[in-house]
C-alpha cells in the first residue's frame, strides 16, 4: 500500500528585468512543508526546511503573508539541496499529495530551469495528486475552492496560521484524510446543498468567523 505524502511550497517573487531574463519565471520556492501519512491516515512524520532563493526576493508583502524572512533563508539549503533533502525523507512507496497542481508545476520548473536532474524525486513527481480536485468531485461541481474554502465547508477545526509551509501541508492532510474515510463527504451544518431549500451561508460569511493571519 502507498504512503501519502503532503506537500505545501511557499514562494518569493522574482523581480522582472534581468534576473526575470536569466530566471524566466515569476516564483522561486523558499519553503517546502511536507507531512507523511500512515495508513489510518494519521501523521507520522514531518519535514520542513526554508530554501535560499537564488533569484527572488523576499519583500515585505511576502514576509508578512508567509512570516519568513530574509533572515530565515540565509543559511539555508539552496533548491538543490533542499529537494535532495526532502528526496531522501521520502519513503519509497510516497505518493506526493498537494492542494492543486501548483506546487507540482512550480517544482518541476524551477528544476529544468536549474538544470537540477533529481532522477529519485522526478519519480515521485510522477505520482503527484490534485486534492482540490478530489475535493471538487466529491462536492459534484467544476469549481475550484481555495483550501480555506474547503476547510470550513469539510466542518474541520483547522490551524489558521496559513502559508506556512507546515501547516498547510498538515491543513491539507487533515482534509484529504477526511476525504478518504468518508465517502459521502459530511459537510459543516452551516452549508447545504439541498435542493428544496437551497439554503447556503456564502463562504464570506462563513470566514469571517476565522482569522487567517
């Protein structure tokens, strides 16, 4: 049976002009969060380590959105150390599970863009799972829902220090093991789909009740 890995990657973002020409892309990873989980779905392990950014910056919007400064990332591993790392804590059988393809498309280009050949790590690129996606087909709809979204819908008592790495890989993992043990999702009581009353307490109301800080 495969181990499901979650992942969250936090970024910086890199100015345009000449490090854009010599980096041709808009985000460079500062963070990646990961945590493993057994098979009753529970968390067995953690990783998480600060990347140093070779292209992007950390400005002050970045710094008080994900709470890591430059400072954070000094001494830190570069990218290809740091997806060394986190290929080495990888258990054989990971499946890697991450909320979107996002973090997934972010990886695989910032390693083509540094020519950083992980063999090991692009194998279990190859297994990456959508969760917005399983969750979009569990709730029978099209629409894409941000993780906070998802969270307060799935009636979870999540950690609301989001973008942290950490957490949000442990926010997701809590909603993507919900989602295997229940296979008609339960639903907070607040939101319903029923069609003879189509009640429905609208995602703004329902987060302001948490202080996404």
């Amino acid at each position: 049976m495969s181990r499901y890995v979650i992942v969250d990657l936090e970024m910086c973002r890199v100015p345009k002009g000449t490090v854009r020409e010599k980096y041709p892309a808009g985000c460079e990873m500062i963070e990646i969060g990961a945590v493993l989980l057994d098979d009753t779905y529970e968390i067995a392990d953690r990783f998480k380590t600060y990347i140093r950014p070779e292209f992007g910056e950390i400005d002050s919007f970045i710094e008080r959105l994900t709470g890591i400064t430059k400072i954070d990332t000094l001494a830190a591993p570069s990218t290809r150390e740091a997806l060394e790392m986190f290929s080495d804590w990888l258990p054989d059988d990971a499946v890697l599970v991450s909320w979107s393809v996002s973090d997934e498309n972010q990886m695989r280009r910032e390693m083509e863009l540094k020519g950083i050949d992980l063999p090991d790590l692009e194998y279990f690129l190859d297994s990456w799972e959508d969760c917005q996606e399983t969750f979009s087909e569990k709730m029978e709809t099209t629409k894409s829902y941000s993780l906070s979204e998802a969270l307060v819908i799935a009636d979870i008592d999540f950690n609301e220090n989001i973008h942290d790495g950490l957490v949000d890989a442990e926010n997701t993992a809590m909603l993507f093991a919900k989602m295997k043990r229940e296979p008609k999702l339960k639903l907070s009581s607040y939101y319903s789909t029923d069609e003879e009353n189509s009640s429905f307490t609208p995602f703004a109301d329902l987060l302001k009740n948490f202080n996404f800080s």
